[in-house]
C-alpha cells in the first residue's frame, strides 16, 4: 500500500454517498432538543428567551412536533403510541401469508419468512418447508383453541420437529388469539447460541412439521384447534462475547416495534465478575426515541437466589431484570444521558460465576 | 429579534445547504456508516447553531473540529471509573445474498475501520481533507507532534494489516 492508493481509496468511498440529503430538519431537531434541556436546567424564563431567537429555516425548531392520539391511521401526521413510541400500522406486503383474519409477514426488520402455514380449523398437524440459506432461524408455533379454558388448553402441546429431529420441542396452546391477527415473528430460535441450528443445511431442504398433542405425547384432535407454524430467516447478528472471546450472546442488529425497525447504535458488555466491582454504562441517543436492550447472558447455571441487575438512567423508575434474562425498554426520548447497569440486591458474590453483562441500544432507521 | 440575527441565521442555513455534502462525506470515512454519518454532521450543526455568532475564522473548521470531537466522544466508555475508548460493535457477516456488501468492501477500507479513532481521524483529515499537520492538530485539539505520531501509527498499522498481505508495494510511504 502507499500514499496513493490510500487516498484513492478515501475519495472512493466518500464518492459513493453522492449528494448530502437535506439535513436542516434534522439540524432543528437537535437544536431544539438541546433548547428544552437548557430551558429545563435553567427555568420558564430562559425557555421564553430561547424561544425568540429561531427564525429562517430554523423556526421549525420551536414548532412542537405533530403528534396524533394512538388509533388515528387515517391521520399523515406520525402517530405515537400508548408508551409514547412512535407507532404506525403495518400494511400488507407481498410474500404475507393470510387467512381467517390471520396474518404471517413476510418480514419484520431483518427476519424474512422463509416458509410458514396457517392450518384450517380443525388441520391437527402441519408441514412447512423451506430452502435455508442460513441455519440461524427463529420459529413461530402456534395453537389456539377459542374454546377451551385456559387450563384445558395448557394441557394441549404442539410438538415442533426440524427434519429428522422428530419432538424437538413443545409448546402449549391459548385459548387467545393475537389481537389484531398478527402473529408472532418468530421467538424460538433453535441451536447454540450464535450458531444456528445443526439440523438445518445451508443450501438443501428444510421442513419443520407440528403435530397437536397432549402431556403424554399422545396425538390428539379438537374441532377448533388452530395450528401455525412458520420459519424466519434472521437477519445479521451483533455478538456478545466473554471474557474467553467466546460468544455468550447475539443480538439482531434490527428490531422492529410498532411498525418502525431500529437499528443497533451501541453496545457495551463485560463480565459479570467485573459488574459486581463497578459497573456498565453506555450513552444514550442525544434525541429521538430509541430501544434499550439490557441484562445478562451466557450465566454459567441457575441459582436458587438469583441476583438481580438494576438498569437506571431510563425514563421512570429504574428497572430490575434476573440474571440470565434479558429483556428491551422502549423510550420515547434520548438527551445523551448515561444508561447504567448495576448489581442490585442480593449481592451473593460472584465466584465462580461466569456471564457478560450488557446494555445496548437501537435507534430509528430512516 | 435583530437584523443582525437574522443575517447570522441567514448565513447559518447557507453554510448547511452548501457544506453538508462535504461534511458529510468527512462524517462517512469516519464512522463508516451512512445512518451514523448524518447524525454526527446534524449533532456537530446544531452544537454550532448555538455559537454561530460568535465564529472567528473558517466556520468549515469549527464544525468540522466539533465534528471530530463529537466522533471520538462517541461510544465512549466508562468501566469501573475508567474512561476508555470503545470499538463499535462487532459484526459478522450472515450467508444471506443481500448481505454481500459486507464483502465488497475493500480490503483497505476494512484495515481503516480497524484503526482506533483518533488515528483513523489523522488520517481522514490529512489524506483525505489534505489538511497540514498543524490544521489537523488545531482541528483535534492536540499538539502536532501528537499528529505525526498518530499519523505514523496508522500508517504503520494499514501496512501491516493482515487483510493487506501479501504486500509487494512496501514502498516508504512518508
């Protein structure tokens, strides 16, 4: 390499952007952001005089954003949801698996459905094939019985098989349907973690088949059972890895909620042995909503007192997960503050304990 | 509200519509990432909207030293009181088509996104924006001496890189 070929290849990949967009809005945006934290910090009356000042394409600064009630689709303007996250409803798409008011989609931020199902009423197994071209895949089984107490449909179980795994993993049916009819995008994602699923082969054929069942594995028929079953593709995977370098975790680099796909923006991770002396802390977003996504992985087994991490710098009050679990906070807007992970009560000491603990955080895509 | 504000507001608007293809283009080789890139040129602008009347010189060079501060801050890290600064997150690449992007990259531009901050911030500006070493050590607020020794460091590292190898051009290159 020399000098040369060094700022070619700067010029190049500055080349590929091509014309800056339009960034004043976002411009008057941040500067009012920063406006209402100095207004907050020093009072209404630097707010009022703060508020004179914008003129040219920067008055839009002190216009309030549009916000419509939650359940207004017909309004152009961005609606904002019960938890005061943007919200917007999610149209159909081609390659949305439909029927009787239920819906697959065909995607969810990175997730692509690969291959899904609907059963007729009554249908008491079901067969979907796919022609993988990952092995990391995240599956939705479901089974709904309108009819059946809670208790009865607990006790029916939908028993999910990948290829030649046969009774790989079960799941009870609900008498609740998904309120809308969206069903669930994925949430069981077979295999070691990071790796995928060793029963599924890049390149050849894939079918999971779900069978209705009771306790004792027996097959089993209801009038009004309704099975799903469906298989998504993820999409690129940010890891969380140990003090070892090995990965204890992954973490899709896109999520979705109501309606919007964020980004991965930040992640910060170590190990638990190390929370327990200190703690993690990663910036939030200067402005805008984003996602927080924060807790513990790869926990070297379960204890009868868990200890519990305490994540704060969130809108409301603090919030305390389990170790071993993880869990995303929606917050309707970042100002640049810390997010912090500490070890809450009980402390039982950390010896011998192996896990990273992690906050990261996701901010809207365009 | 005074004429002169409004000039300077004005003056403000001209700045962003004509500079934010360049500033953006500098944010790019930076943080290798178009999303991230708008953000910190929107974050840099609105830092300067706030002292826009009270410039002296270039104000190019004043976003663009807010720009690079703002850049180096970010991801920023504190691990039991310590400050450090951190990489952005590890990625690795899916098997899924319309992922190969990823492996479009060269192998050079993979070798910058490997540098710590401050020295891919040398090089960005010294061989991309062609700024002398002295503009580049006002621009990052260190001595100039700090420069040339960030600026061998990367160099040094771009060339060893093992994504470079096998290397038959080891010419010098200062």
């Amino acid at each position: 390499m020399n000098l040369s070929d060094l700022r070619e290849e700067l010029t190049a990949q500055a080349d590929t952007l091509g014309t800056a967009p339009d960034l004043r809005d976002g411009v008057a945006a941040k500067v009012r952001q920063a406006k209402r934290r100095r207004a907050a910090t020093a009072g209404v009356g630097a707010s009022l005089a703060v508020a004179a000042i914008a003129v040219g394409v920067l008055t839009g600064v002190d216009r309030p954003a549009p916000l419509v009630p939650a359940g207004s689709p017909s309004s152009t303007g961005p609606m904002v949801g019960a938890n005061g996250m943007p919200y917007r409803p999610v149209a159909a798409a081609p390659g949305d698996i439909t029927k009787d008011g239920l819906r697959l989609r065909a995607h969810s931020a990175d997730s692509l459905l690969a291959g899904g199902a609907i059963g007729d009423l009554g249908q008491r197994s079901l067969s979907v094939g796919w022609n993988p071209t990952t092995t990391k895949i995240s599956l939705t089984i479901e089974c709904y019985v309108p009819s059946a107490s809670p208790e009865a449909a607990m006790d029916l179980m939908v028993r999910a098989s990948i290829g030649s795994m046969q009774g790989y993993f079960s799941t009870s049916c609900s008498p609740a349907m998904e309120a809308g009819g969206d069903l669930p995008v994925g949430g069981i994602e077979p295999g070691p973690t990071g790796e995928g699923s060793p029963d599924v082969t890049v390149g050849g054929t894939g079918t999971l088949r779900v069978d209705l069942v009771d306790r004792q594995n027996r097959p089993v028929s209801r009038p009004d059972v309704r099975l799903v079953a469906a298989v998504y593709e993820l999409g690129p995977q940010t890891e969380i890895r140990d003090a070892d370098r090995k990965v204890a975790g992954v973490l899709p680099d896109t999520l979705e909620q109501q309606g919007y796909t964020y980004r991965l923006s930040g992640l910060m991770a170590g190990p638990v042995t190390d929370i327990a002396r200190g703690r993690i802390e990663l910036e939030a977003p200067a402005s805008g909503p984003f996602l927080v996504t924060y807790g513990t992985v790869g926990i070297d087994g379960l204890r009868t007192d868990p200890a519990y991490y305490t994540l704060s710098g969130i809108t409301g009050e603090a919030t305390q997960i389990q170790e071993g679990a993880y869990e995303t906070a929606p917050q309707s807007a970042g100002r640049g503050q810390w997010l912090t992970l500490t070890r809450g009560m009980p402390d039982l000491g950390t010896e011998g304990t192996k896990g990273t603990a992690f906050i990261a955080t996701y901010v809207p895509t365009r | 509200m005074t004429g002169e504000d409004t000039v300077e507001r004005a003056s403000f608007d001209d700045f962003v519509a004509s500079r934010s293809t360049r500033l953006l283009r500098t944010a790019y080789l930076l943080t290798h990432d178009r999303a991230l890139a708008e953000d910190l040129v929107q974050t840099a602008l609105s830092k300067a909207w706030f002292a826009w009347g009270r410039i002296e010189g270039r104000p190019e060079a004043y976003v663009r030293r807010i720009m690079v501060n703002t850049y180096s801050s970010w991801w920023r890290r504190r691990w039991n009181g310590e400050e450090a600064t951190a990489d952005l997150p590890e990625r690795h690449d899916c098997h899924r088509p319309d992922h190969v992007r990823v492996d479009e990259r060269t192998d050079l531009w993979r070798a910058l996104e490997r540098l710590p901050k401050r020295q891919r911030a040398v090089v960005v500006l010294r061989f991309y924006e062609d700024l002398s070493e002295a503009e580049t050590a006002e621009i990052m607020q260190c001595s100039v001496g700090t420069v040339k020794s960030q600026a061998s460091r990367a160099l040094a590292k771009l060339r060893i890189d093992p994504s470079l190898r096998p290397a038959a051009d080891e010419e010098s290159v200062r």
